[in-house]
C-alpha cells in the first residue's frame, strides 16, 4: 500500500507530496507553503499521521536546519550521559564540544544516511517519495527530545549541576525521587519519538508492518550510535 492522490479531473494516481497532477496538471489540493512551527509541533502528539502528510506536502522544510542543530546538541548531552555512565576505557567526560562533534554529529549523520536509504527503498518498493521530505519527517519526529532538551534540561542541571552528565556520584543518589522521575519522562520521550518515526513512515507508505520496521530500526541504529561512538 501507499498514500496517494487520486486526481479527479482524469483519475491519474500521484504521490501524494504533488500539488499539480503528473498527468494534467489540474490542482490536486490545497498548497501548504510553510510548516507551522508550533501548530506542527502540538499537532505531533495530537494526530501524528496527518501533521506527517502536512510536513511533505510544505512546499518550504523551514526550521529543518534549526530542528537538526537542536538535535545535534541535545546528542551530545546524551552522548556525554551514556560515556560516563558505561565508564569507556575507564575516563570521565564534561566536554560538550568533543560530545556534540562525536556524538550530535554522529547521530546526524545517521539520520541523514537513514533518510536516504530509506528514499530509495520506497522508491523501490513502488513508492515515490524524496529525500528531503523523509529527513524533514524523521527531524520533526525528535519533537518529544527536543522538549526535553528546552524544558527538562534545566531543571536536571539545576537540581542535580554537572552531575546529572558526569554521574560521580549518580543522581539517583543525591535526589532519588527528581531522578527517577526525570529519567522516566526522557525515556518516555524518547519512546514517543520512536513511536513518530513510525507514524511518519506511515504517512507516505500505509504499511504498519514496513513503518514498524523502519521506525524500530531507526531507535536501535541512534541507541547503538551513542553506545559505541
């Protein structure tokens, strides 16, 4: 299966990210020039599937750059999270310079290379799709991490400073109730994300089982980059 648009001027089936028809170019809906910031960003957690399709058919991915930024940073705190907590070769790290280069840069570039594996395996599949609309949908789906990152954060360092990141000692020993109440919520966030990921895969292909897929399979690829970066 996939999401298309069925024209009604001569029945022609396009993709459904096409505002004029391939065939006769008759109008095959209404234009959507910009995403909505903040309509797209509450609308995620309302209807997930149909803000998807609102953010391929936005003939502009305004805010990609700034979404991909976000991301990169909110990384490397988590990069910095996951390195001190696993002890690797034995050392400490509170650098976020060094974490947003191995870490948020990683995981871009993970998120790039896995759109665009991803634009031609629909593709060859039967389902036409772009690049720049997949990166756009799997950023946007970081959505829930990036409110962690804008409200959570602060709140983490102010209770816990730099031992939120450094974990010498731990957090669930200084304030075990904040800590674990806190991690639940980034946990929760990060599942949520996992779960848009799929959504929006959804959006272009209407295939659970494929969306599923690609959605768990993007979760692990992101968890064993921060693991082994």
């Amino acid at each position: 299966m996939k999401n298309v648009l069925i024209c009604s001027s001569c029945s022609h089936e396009n993709p459904f990210y096409l505002l004029n028809c391939e065939k006769c170019t008759a109008f095959l809906r209404k234009r959507n020039p910009n995403i909505n910031l903040w309509e797209t960003i509450w609308k995620l957690f309302d209807t997930p599937i149909k803000t998807s399709e609102k953010i391929v058919q936005a003939e502009h991915k305004n805010f990609l750059i700034l979404f991909l930024i976000i991301i990169a940073f909110k990384y490397s705190l988590v990069r910095m999270i996951f390195f001190n907590v696993f002890k690797y070769q034995g050392g400490k790290t509170t650098d976020v310079q060094n974490n947003f280069f191995v870490g948020g840069l990683t995981v871009l570039l993970l998120l790039i290379v896995f759109s665009f594996i991803i634009t031609y395996i629909n593709r060859f599949a039967g389902i036409k799709n772009r690049f720049k609309d997949n990166l756009s949908l799997y950023a946007y789906s970081f959505t829930p991490q990036i409110f962690c990152l804008l409200i959570l954060t602060p709140v983490e360092f102010a209770l816990f400073g730099e031992y939120w990141f450094t974990f010498n000692p731990s957090p669930f020993l200084i304030k075990p109730i904040a800590a674990y109440v806190l991690f639940t919520i980034e946990g929760i966030m990060f599942l949520w994300s996992s779960v848009l990921f799929i959504m929006s895969t959804y959006a272009q292909t209407h295939n659970k089982v494929y969306s599923t897929l690609v959605g768990i399979s993007l979760t692990i690829c992101i968890f064993l980059t921060l693991l082994f970066t």
